[in-house]
C-alpha cells in the first residue's frame, strides 16, 4: 500500500501501482479485470501476481458506471419473513448460492418480499438495476413478482418449476413426481396399504406433483384412491400437525404417511405420539427433502434427498449464461431415497 502525506494512512492500493508491480501497462491490468481479453498468458499471470501482492480490490462502483452493470445478484424470497428462519431448506439454498457466486467473486443480496409494499419495493429496486439478474426463491407458483420482473427484461432464475409459464423463465428443480414415486413404493415396500399424504401447496408444481407421484404408484400397485388419506397443507410444521390430526380422524385404520416436506413431516410426528401412534411400528412415516429437519427427528425421518448444492450450482450457472445472453433454460435433477428409523 501507498502512504498518504497527512498522519501516515495507508492508501488503498491503485490500479497504477498494479501496473508498476507487474512490469505492464494500465490498460493491460483494465483488461485483465475486465475478463482478460487480448491479453497474453505471461501478462495475466504477472497482473494477477501483482493484485495478491498489493492486496488491489477492484472499485465496483467505478467498474459499474462503465459496464452498466452492477456485479451483483439478488436472492428474493417471495414469503413471510419467518419462513427464512423455520424452513431449513431457505437457509440451504441461500448458503449455497452464495457460495456459488463467490468462486465468481459476485456478492449475493438476500432480498425478503412476504407482502404487497415489500413486493412493490423490491421490484422497484431490481428493476432500477441495481442487481443483474435474481435467484428467485418460493413455495408457491402464484407469484407476481417472477412475473412483472421477466416482463422487465431482468435476468431470473427460479428455484422449482414454475405453473403456466412455459420455457419462458428459467428454472432449476428436483424431479418431484419421480421422488414422491420412490418414497411410495418404499412404503409399499413395508407391506402398508392405507397410505396418507399431506401435499405442499396444490398452487405450485412441487404440491401437485407430489401429490400425482403418490396417486400414480399407488394405482400401479391396484391400490384405490381414497380421498380421506389426502389432504393438503403449506409446508410448514404447523401444517404437517394439522394434516396428520386430520388424516387420523378421517382415516383412522392409516398405517403410513408421506408427508411432502420434512419439516411438516416433524409435525406430523407430534400428532401421530398425541394420538398414541407409535412411528414407524403403528404408522411409518416418510418425508421430502432431506434437510435437517429429518436428521433432528426421533425417530430420524426415511425422506427423499433434493440435492440442494446441485441446484444452487446450477441456479447460478444457469442466470450468469442468461446475464451473458443466453436463453433461458430449464434443469430437472433426480432425487434419492434416503432410508432411516421411521419407516
């Protein structure tokens, strides 16, 4: 570092003194920090030597002005803001995209939009561009953010199928339907037939095809639908506790139950003990997600895994090719069951 003329502080670092310590011009070191094209191996070498040397932070606010571009990505949870801190999954997702976009060297804005002045603030903001482009995060499809923001031309990505928009907005998501087909034919598997299920949300792909997952299996088996093992709940723990008192009250001769996420799984639990219930003796319970609301269960929750690092990898690789000016593209990835204690 520079020393300035007045008490002795340390300036930060210049590009002029990048230059010096490389043995190159400022220009060449403009073009390597902006994606080193024309520039000789030898010269990007020595360029990078001399920024580690230095400790050279590049001025995004003047890289910004001459880009147009702000070098930055939004996360934008489209829910109540103590969903961030009850879903485990939220918390999952915004670690790993964050971890992502700092092998880019990209900081990650966590954005939380759960009501109307929220949502209009916030898509203010993005369309003012002061990101290039959003990681959109939500449990529900009916989300007129997504919406208003690819109609504005912004960059988007989002995590989970979207309803009625067709190859429109990109997207990134585990195989649903092919997941819930493996947690049902597991429990199958264990000789029970009079299986429940508490769906996620019936206005978003993953409630609906989970729930067509669970009715798919068991019509293959000769198993007939019965409407009193389904009901419907929105993925939180209080849901799951309610979605289970219900089942047992309409069916009580239920012997499993595959509960659409793990966290309502957890509440599932608590009804089946109040009821006397044993798991998975009495009624065998089978998850969705593999977070660590299975592992902290007693007993630890059976659940299908989503692989979460894949999908926020491929959530940022799939947003900085649509920044770079690619077309949007859809990604599905397999799930795995995961088999533990209660069932």
């Amino acid at each position: 570092m520079t020393m300035s003329n007045t008490g002795g502080r340390r300036k930060p670092p210049t590009i002029h003194d990048v230059a010096r310590e490389a043995g190159v011009s400022r220009g060449t070191v403009s073009r390597v920090l902006n994606g080193g094209h024309y520039v000789s191996p030898t010269a990007q070498e020595a360029v990078n030597a001399a920024i580690r040397k230095t400790g050279y932070v590049v001025n995004r606010h003047a890289r910004s002005l001459i880009t147009g571009r702000s070098d930055s990505i939004g996360f934008l949870l489209t829910e109540p803001q103590e969903k961030l801190f009850e879903d485990p999954n939220f918390n999952v997702l915004l670690r790993c995209c964050t971890q992502a976009l700092a092998s880019h060297d990209i900081p990650l804005l966590l954005m939380l939009a759960g009501t109307e002045d929220e949502r209009r603030r916030i898509t203010r903001y993005i369309t003012a561009g002061h990101v290039d482009g959003v990681l959109v995060v939500s449990s529900h499809s009916a989300d007129p953010v997504a919406e208003e923001l690819r109609q504005a031309g912004v960059p988007l990505v989002q995590c989970g199928k979207p309803m009625g928009r067709g190859s429109k907005v990109s997207y990134v998501a585990a195989d649903d339907r092919d997941g819930a087909r493996d947690m049902v034919r597991h429990l199958l598997s264990l000789g029970r037939r009079r299986i429940g299920v508490v769906t996620g949300p019936l206005d978003s792909p993953g409630g609906v095809d989970r729930l067509a997952g669970y009715k798919e299996v068991l019509t293959e088996a000769g198993v007939e639908i019965d409407e009193r093992l389904i009901v419907s709940g929105d993925y939180s723990r209080a849901s799951g506790e309610a979605g289970a008192e219900r089942l047992l009250a309409q069916a009580p001769d239920m012997d499993a139950v595959f509960v659409a996420s793990d966290l309502m799984a957890q509440g599932a639990l608590t009804a089946l003990r109040r009821a006397g219930r044993r798991v998975p003796e009495d009624v065998a319970l089978g998850g969705f997600d593999d977070s660590t609301a299975a592992t902290e269960s007693t007993p630890a929750l059976t659940t299908i895994r989503q692989p979460y690092d894949r999908i926020s990898n491929e959530m940022v690789r799939v947003l900085l090719a649509q920044i770079g000016g690619e077309d949007p593209a859809a990604v599905i990835l397999p799930t795995e069951l995961v088999r533990r204690e209660s069932a």
